[in-house]
C-alpha cells in the first residue's frame, strides 16, 4: 500500500476536541474483528501495538484516542499486509453500530441521516464532525476529524465517508451522485484499490478541491421505504437521553456497565448493584438523581439496548429475550417494550425488516 504524499490539507485544520479523544469500545472490538478477517489477529495486533486489552476494553467504555490511533497507524503500516481502511468499510454492518447504527437505518429520508450523524455522532466518538454545504444544483457532504497524522486523517477521511454512503446506499442509492477527494487513491501493488468501487459504487475523483460526498438535494428528500417515523422517533428519544449524559459518564458508565454484567449473569437487583458499587441506594440515588437519571432509567436504557439489538437481528425468541433481559415472562417484555417504543416487539421487527 503507497502512501501518497499529497496528503489532503485539511489535515491541519482538523476537528478540535474539547474532551479527549475517544471512542466507543464496541465500534473498536467490531474494527479488531474485521481486521481479523485480514489476518490480522486481535492478540497480535495488541502485542505489537504495545496495547493491553485494558486498553481496548476499559471500565468506562471509551476508548482513548491514543489507543485508536495506535490500532490505525499499525494496520496501515504493517510492513507485510497494510490494510486499505475503506476496505474495513466494506465489511461493515451499520445495525453492528449500535443504537446510533440502528437509527440512522430507520431515517425517512437521507436528510435525516445526516442530522442524526450530526447530533448523535458523539455517543459513538467526538472524533468526527460531519458537515454539509449547499452549492447550485449539489450538496456535499464532508467531515471534520480529530487526528493530527495525516496518513491517518486521509485513512479516516475515507473511513467515514465510506461509512455514511453505505448507509445512504442502503437508503436511497441515486441520492449519491459522486466521490471527490483532495488526496491521490491508495493503491495496492500499482493498482488503485478496488475498495473505491466496492464501497461506493459510484464515481470516484482525485486531487479535487475537497473531500466530499456530492447528492442529489432534491433525492436526500424523498422518503424512504425502509424508514419508519415511529422507530425513528422512539429511538431518537433513546439517544437523546443517553446524550445527555455524556459529558459526565463516570457514575453512569459505571452503573450500566454492572447492570449489563447483572443481567448476562441472570440476575438484577437494586440491592446486588449498590454492593457491587460500594455505595448505599440512598446515596446512589441522589448521585443519579444530579445527573437528571435514575437507577430504573439506566436499567431501562440497558435493556433497550439488549431488545434492540436482539430484535433486529430477526431470530429472537421473546420467551428467551425476556427471561435475558430479567422480565418475569414474555407478556411482561412486551408490556415494557410499547411503553418504551411505542409498538410491540413484533412490530419492531417487521418495521425494521428483520
């Protein structure tokens, strides 16, 4: 893989970070899987890298930006298989992402998406900043990143733009006319990598002025079939809670980091969790309760979660997700899932095509 040295130059006006640097640690455990698939084993990767899984699997969940820029300088400069990042793209499955994933899937139109990458791009990292700019006849389009490296911030810039048109594509493809990026394609034993075409599926430019996506503004409008306003907004409200909460995570991580580790265990109680903390109920009430929460809410938002996942996933067995997700029975869940979401399970399913 060449590493081209006309480098994009916004990569010294990149995005600034008020906090540190970091992401989430089940969008870097999914980047470790697919790396594996090319042949690059997470042991391996960690051992060379200098990382511990401490480091990729902190108490808090987030993972810090060093670490990240670590795990990316070294699969772009392994010395005998670099791995392009918009091939890593191509593996990618969005509803993997998580709860951000599965609401960009239930946008009505890829307007929609784009306000919802903007929003709630933070509760998966506050390394990028997506942004648009509206030009006579075209919209592009582009994004802000926080890494200093310019390899790295051209390897990420084609990262995440590849990462929004697969979301457009599985939406509305014709809203994605063209590809442009400032910098010169990767290339692979003389040959430009094939993962431009894979992942885009539409034309792709160099030496540009800028890096950006270029659509269709009147496409980026129309309404999708695979969209659903009351999924939408139902997860939308779920993501607004949790965003909230993210610049004071300490606490909060902890609490639901211990309700999910309670409930892949089988149990969960109020009690069983303030001995796990060390702290009194009454104590950890007050705590929460400063931070606009509660121990039921965060219990609710970890179930969520759980459900979600499941159920979009298509093959959940609603006896065993409840008994999962410590409701007494099926009809319990059930009860608990509209009063969340607004539709029942099943409803859930079919709305998101699973």
């Amino acid at each position: 893989m060449r590493k081209d040295a006309n480098l994009d130059a916004r990569a010294g006006e990149c995005l600034a970070v008020s906090t540190p640097g970091r992401v989430r640690a089940e969008i870097i455990d999914l980047y470790l899987q697919i790396c594996e698939r090319f042949g690059h084993p997470r042991e391996h990767t960690l051992a060379a890298t200098g990382l511990r899984e401490r480091h990729v699997n902190p108490v808090d969940g987030w993972v810090s930006q060093g670490t990240v820029e670590a795990l990316f300088q070294y699969r772009i400069g392994h010395p005998s298989q670099p791995i392009h990042g918009l091939s890593i793209m191509g593996l990618l499955d969005p509803a993997n992402t998580g709860l951000l994933g599965y609401l960009c899937l239930s946008c009505l139109n890829v307007n929609d998406l784009f306000h919802s990458l903007e929003t709630f791009g933070p509760l998966v990292s506050n390394l990028f900043q997506p942004r648009s700019e509206h030009h006579p006849g075209k919209l592009l389009w582009q994004v802000d990143l926080g890494y200093r490296d310019p390899v790295l911030h051209q390897d990420s810039t084609e990262m995440v733009l590849g990462a929004m048109a697969i979301l457009i594509q599985k939406m509305n493809p014709a809203a994605l006319r063209q590809v442009s990026f400032r910098h010169q394609p990767v290339q692979i034993n003389g040959t430009i990598s094939r993962a431009y075409q894979e992942v885009f599926h539409c034309p792709v430019y160099f030496g540009r002025p800028c890096s950006a996506l270029e659509l269709d503004p009147q496409s980026v409008q129309r309404k999708t079939f695979s969209g659903s306003s009351v999924v939408f907004r139902a997860l939308t409200q779920q993501a607004s809670r949790m965003l909230q909460r993210i610049s004071s995570p300490d606490l909060v991580a902890r609490v639901k980091q211990e309700v999910d580790g309670m409930l892949s265990e089988g149990m969960i109680s109020r009690e069983a969790l303030c001995e796990r903390l060390g702290i009194s109920y009454r104590n950890l009430h007050r705590k929460l309760k400063s931070r606009q929460t509660s121990y039921q809410q965060l219990l609710d938002e970890v179930r969520a979660e759980r459900a979600v996942a499941a159920l979009s996933d298509g093959h959940a067995n609603l006896e065993a997700l409840a008994d999962s997700l410590a409701f007494s029975s099926a009809k319990s869940f059930s009860r608990w899932f509209v009063s969340q979401f607004g539709v029942s399970p099943c409803r859930f399913q079919q709305q998101n095509g699973a």
